[in-house]
C-alpha cells in the first residue's frame, strides 16, 4: 500500500470531484439547444475572445497535442538544464489564470471569474497551502478540458490515452526525465497536481515539505511522507476522455441522462487509481497513465452496455 487508507481515501474523491467538476464545466461549454436543433454537436464560444486550436482532421489531433506535449517536455528539460525556475514560475501562472478563468466562467460572470482565478493564482504561486492546491486542482483541468474536448473526436481520445500512457511508461522505466521534471517542480515551489497531507495541521506547502520527497507522475512516496501526491496529467487526459465521451452521448440521451451516463468513467477510473494505490510498494516508481487509461477503456464499455 503506498499510503494510508484513509490517505487514499482522501486522494480518490479529490481526483473523482475533479473529474466530475471538469465535465460540469465542459457541459457548460456545449450548446445543447443549436446541437439538438443540427443534430450535431456545437459548443459555445470560450470567454475573453479566446479562440480554440483549428484542426481539420480531428482524427489526428492526438498527433498534434502529442507533439505539443513532446516540445513542452524539451523546453521544460531546457529550463532545468539552464536552471530557470522563474521562465517555469511565469508559464505555470499563466496557465493556471487562463484555466481557472475558463473553469469558472461556466458557473460564474466573465469578469468575476477572471478576478478570483486571477487571485488563486497569485495565492498558488506566492502563498501555496493545501486548501489553495487542491480546490485550484479541480478547476484547473475542466479549464483545460473545455479548451481541447471540441477538437477530439473518439478516436483521437482513445489514441491518446495509448500515446500518454507509452510516453508514461517510457518517463518513468526508461528515460527517467519524469522524476527529474518533477524534482524541478518542487525545487519551484510549484507543482501541478493533488496533495493530501498526511497530518491534519499540515497545510503549508512549501520547499522543504515537498524536496525531501520523491515525485513522479505515478506518485511515490517515502515511509516517512507527510504529503501524498498526484500529477496533473492522470486528471487531465482521463477528464478529456471523459468529456469527448460526453459530447456524442449528448447526440444520443438527455442532458441529464448523457451526464449522468458519462460518469460512469470517472468511476472505473477512480477505482483503478484505488487499486494503483493500493497494491503499489513505497520503494518502487509506477507509472499511472496505463492504469488509468484502462480504467477509461473498462467504463466506456460500460457505457455502450448501458
């Protein structure tokens, strides 16, 4: 067992609450009443006069985001080669306002949501503690998903769950960069992810709670942690499964009905992050994409039982 039950408890319903957050945000986004009316899938524009990446052929969108995902890995291994914590600190800021900004317009004013990601963001970066990290995490990939859901099609999201997962796999056994990039995070004092203290009054986050620990995508943790963590990554690419999921049941069900069938993925995938985490061994790195990724397989087939 790689932490406490109740450790993983805790870790398992914040990434289910980020996944179920992610699609409220993505529904948001999808304009039902012109998609019943075309019988084809239209989405609302994103706010602030954002505009999303144009993709001919959406069957090889997992070829551009791979390559994008690639050239983000080589600039981030460029920032650690010529230690340049702050060009890591600026793009992680950046990313995090535009996310949040995008997560909480769908529930809130344009303007309002702008200002109060705007504030998490400063308080993630220059103030970080438990509460901050985890309540940002859950918005953040919703943001990212509403970005990036409307140009995938099922194909290109199942590809890219194979991709990430080879790429996750090869990160963690292989190259080793994985560990090496997440090192870097820490030495930031920035990390893209869940934690869940170990002790209850422990809500600081800061460099010396997160350096004397190992951190990988996969989250491996020593006996003697007092934060469990997990990547980013495992949410995001799950939640844009999810979601690319969700937007054909819309031609298909009710609204409700092609929510409440979606989230059936969000629970496969949370119960295969329950067995990850359950039967990983402290000393031993594992890489979370491939489970996780199966987890999204099983409950789509779910799905298409129901």
């Amino acid at each position: 067992m790689k932490h406490t039950p109740r450790v993983i408890i805790a870790l398992v319903l914040f990434f289910f609450i980020a996944q179920f957050t992610g699609l409220l945000v993505i529904n948001h986004y999808i304009d039902h009443k012109k998609t019943i009316e075309t019988k084809a899938v239209a989405w609302q524009p994103l706010p602030y006069n954002l505009e999303r990446p144009e993709v001919k052929n959406q069957s090889a969108s997992f070829i551009y985001i791979t390559i994008a995902i690639l050239i983000g890995t080589i600039l981030v291994l460029l920032l650690i080669k010529f230690n340049k914590p702050f060009i890591w600190k600026l793009w992680f800021f950046l990313t995090v306002w535009l996310t949040l900004a995008i997560a909480f317009a769908a529930f809130i004013n344009n303007i309002i949501a702008a200002v109060i990601a705007l504030i998490v963001s400063i308080l993630k970066l220059y103030k970080p503690n438990i509460i901050i990290q985890n309540l940002s995490e859950v918005f953040i990939y919703g943001g990212l998903a509403a970005i990036f859901v409307p140009i995938i099609n099922l194909f290109a999201a199942f590809m890219l769950l194979v991709v990430i997962s080879i790429y996750d796999y090869i990160s963690v056994f292989k190259t080793k960069h994985m560990i090496k990039m997440a090192k870097f995070q820490s030495s930031s004092n920035v990390f893209a992810g869940l934690l869940i203290p170990y002790e209850k009054d422990k809500v600081q986050l800061n460099q010396s709670s997160i350096s004397k620990f190992k951190i990988k995508k996969s989250i491996k943790i020593p006996k003697k942690q007092s934060v469990a963590m997990l990547g980013g990554g495992d949410i995001g690419f799950t939640l844009i499964f999810a979601g690319v999921v969700m937007k054909d049941l819309m031609l298909q069900e009710t609204v409700l009905i092609g929510f409440l069938k979606t989230l059936i993925i969000p629970f496969f995938v949370s119960l295969a992050l329950s067995i990850l985490l359950l039967k990983g061994q402290h000393n031993k790195f594992y890489p979370a994409m491939p489970i996780l990724s199966l987890g999204c397989f099983v409950g789509y087939l779910v799905v298409l039982i129901i």
